[in-house]
C-alpha cells in the first residue's frame, strides 16, 4: 500500500484542533479593543516622559545596557514609542499626531545621517513602524514626504537585506522587510524576485542556525535555549509561512507551539528562567503565545491573554501607566524594562489580521499539557503546577513550580 507523505499529514494536520479540552465558561478574548486600551495606558506613562524640545522621550531596559532613563533616538525606538500614539492619532488626536509625524521625520534623518542605520533588523522595524503609520494615520506626513520616502526605502531595501544578521535577527528582519517590500510593490514599485529570494534566504538562514531538530529555539551554535525568543522565532515564521504560503514554515512553527505550551504551566503562565536571557515575563510574550496557539487550533488559546487585561505588566508602583516587563522568578531581582517592542509585535499582528474570526465559544479555564515530554535534545515533565526541563546539550536542569497564587514561581 502506498504511504502517505509526512508532509502531506502534517498539512492535514494544521486544520484539526490539536487538543479536545472539555469547554467551560471562559471570557479571555482579546481584540483590538484591548490592544488598543494598552497602547493609550501607555502613551499616558509617555507623556510624562517626553522633552518637546528633543522631540523624544526617556525610556529603561537595564539588563540590555540602558541606564534609567536614557533618550530615546535611534529610529526603532523613535518609531516604538511613536506607534504607541496609534489611536490616539487616528481618533484626531492633534498632539498625538504631531508627535507621530516628527518621530518619522526624525527617525528618516537619522538614517540619512547613518544609513547603516537602515542596515540591519533595527531598520526592518523602524521601516516597518514607519509604513505602518503612514497606512493607518494619513496625516502624520505630506504627500510628498510620503512619496520621498518611498524612493528612500526603494532604494536602500537590496543594500539593507545585505546585512550579517544572525539567529533570531535574520528572522525579524525578513518578516518586517517583506511587508515593507509588499507596501512598496502595491505603490506602483517594482519589486524583483530577487528581492523576495534575499529576505527568504535571511529566514532560511535564521531557521538553519537556532531551530533544534526537535524544534526548540537555540542560540550560540544550538546550545542555549531562550523560552521568549522561541515563543518569538515561532511567531515570526508562522506569519512568514502564511504570508509566503511556505508550508514547512508553518509546519515548522506549529511544532515550536507545541514545545513552548509543553513549558506552559496549567494557568498560562511562561517562565523564562527555564532559559537564557531575558529574566523576565512580558506582555508581547503571552500575546504572541494566544496567536500561535489560535493559529493552530488549540482551544484554549486565550488562556495566555489574561495576563494582558489585568494590568499584569503595569506594576511598577512608581510609574503605574508604564508597560514593562519584570521578573516573575523569586530569586531574580525585580528589574523594570519598558516593553517598547510589544509596539512592532502588535503591529505585525494587525497587518498579518491576527485578531479576526474569534470563537465565541466558552473557554476552558486551565492549559491542558500535563505530561513527560521526552526529545532528543530536551527532556520535560509537566505536573500542572511543576515544571522539570532538562537542556540534553548543556546539562542545565531547571525545577520551578508556581507560588503566590500562580503569578510567580521558584525552584522546587
């Protein structure tokens, strides 16, 4: 009898729920209602942060190097914190608006100064930001400036996707290109499948260098593993499969789903002290976590969501309205970052329509993944509330479980 294809049940299976849970009454649905209530809490924590006379703003990440509280003035950063104005703009906002327009201006400048600026998967996402808020806040630039940036990124984008970027880098920045090529492309600009082939090769590449053969996400040389930039990486790819309809892509970030739920304790939380860096919880971590999971079917997917509607990530006392992300493991020390980036992640997501044809359907209320998951670079056992992960190529065993009514966890 003739077989049939891996391939082709793995295609199968990408349209059949992957769990049955039993369905109780659950409302974590998230909508663009939510990411927009997040974006307008925060540029509220902004206002007070930013110095018209530089036209930016103060922000904190002490672990990557940044002291509190530095200026913001690269592009990315300009055009991070500029998205976050998003609704206010749109709803006419005029201050909103003109912050907007001079976070793009000045963020196309600094890379006329320095177009290595552009040259890199900063300049994806400054470009990608900039696109976004010229399709959705129209008055943030004249015709003419738009048109002038068009020519702009038309004629950096072949130099930039030259750039040596590696691991995960190589996938952000083939991701937020490719949608600024296709923005170019629907303007009347001719774009080469050489173009095309160039972003896809920086994904193939950044798949090649961190994707275990059991897919989990390794950096330096397969060797560390990093439960947010898997959680990322998957992200990427799924978007990038569906976008390119790319099936082993999809496949690929269906597989990377299954293993970071397997590291998901039964109440959604993720722990990211079960690998390297960063030591902390963030909320565009659990909003990438409820897409992958809707995207590939699994029934409980807005479980990861409630950690975005409780003010989970607006802890820090002294600034009530900054969205950041900190530590949840006991032992670490509780370090505010501000978590500028959810901007480009929720973006990709409204481009990719991430947030359309929610189930109505009653929720279940816990994360079924209770199991001994045994590959051969990683070992886990999921007790619900207790987590034993073992790296098989560093010999690090890590053994957290929950405390404090589940919001936090330690060692066991």
């Amino acid at each position: 009898m003739k077989k049939t294809p891996a391939l082709l049940i793995s295609a199968i299976l990408l349209f059949i729920p992957l769990i049955q849970v039993q369905a109780n009454d659950r409302n974590n649905f998230i909508d663009e209602t939510q990411i927009q209530n997040i974006y307008n809490k925060y540029s509220e924590h902004l206002d007070s942060k930013y110095f018209a006379e530089q036209d930016t703003w103060l922000f904190a990440a002490p672990t990557y190097g940044y002291k509190e509280w530095t200026f913001a003035y690269t592009p990315r950063n300009l055009m991070s914190f500029a998205t976050f104005y998003k609704y206010k703009a749109i709803d006419g906002d005029t201050l909103a608006i003109e912050k907007i327009d001079k976070s793009i201006n000045m963020a196309i400048n600094w890379q006329k100064i320095d177009d290595r600026k552009i040259y890199s998967f900063d300049g994806a996402i400054a470009n990608f930001l900039i696109v976004r808020m010229i399709e959705q806040v129209p008055d943030s630039l004249t015709y003419k400036e738009i048109e002038n940036f068009n020519l702009f990124i038309n004629y950096h984008l072949p130099k930039a996707l030259e750039a040596d970027d590696t691991e995960n880098r190589a996938a952000l920045a083939a991701v937020y290109w490719f949608y600024c090529a296709k923005y170019l492309e629907n303007n009347g600009f001719e774009i080469t499948d050489d173009i095309y082939k160039k972003i896809d090769e920086k994904m193939q590449k950044s798949m090649n260098e961190t994707i275990s053969k059991d897919f989990l996400y390794r950096e330096n040389n397969q060797q560390d593993f990093s439960l947010h930039y898997h959680v990322l990486q998957a992200y990427l790819m799924s978007i990038y499969g569906d976008w390119t309809k790319n099936l082993g892509t999809v496949v690929s970030a269906r597989e990377m789903t299954k293993n970071f739920r397997h590291l998901t304790f039964n109440n959604g939380l993720l722990e990211t002290s079960f690998g390297k860096r960063p030591t902390g919880a963030n909320a565009q971590t659990y909003l990438m976590a409820g897409l992958l999971s809707k995207r590939f079917k699994y029934l409980d997917y807005s479980i990861y969501w409630q950690y975005l509607s409780d003010d989970t990530f607006f802890s820090d006392l002294e600034n009530p309205n900054r969205l950041e992300w900190h530590s949840t493991y006991l032992e670490n020390k509780n370090i505010f970052h501000d978590d500028y980036s959810f901007a480009n992640i929720a973006e990709l997501a409204l481009s990719a329509d991430l947030f359309t044809n929610f189930s109505t359907a009653a929720m279940p209320e816990k994360i079924d993944n209770q199991g001994i998951y045994n590959y051969s670079t990683f070992w886990i056992h999921n007790n619900s509330d207790q987590i034993v992960f073992i790296n098989r190529r560093s010999d690090e065993i890590k053994k957290i479980k929950l405390i404090g009514s589940g919001k936090q966890t330690a060692s066991f």
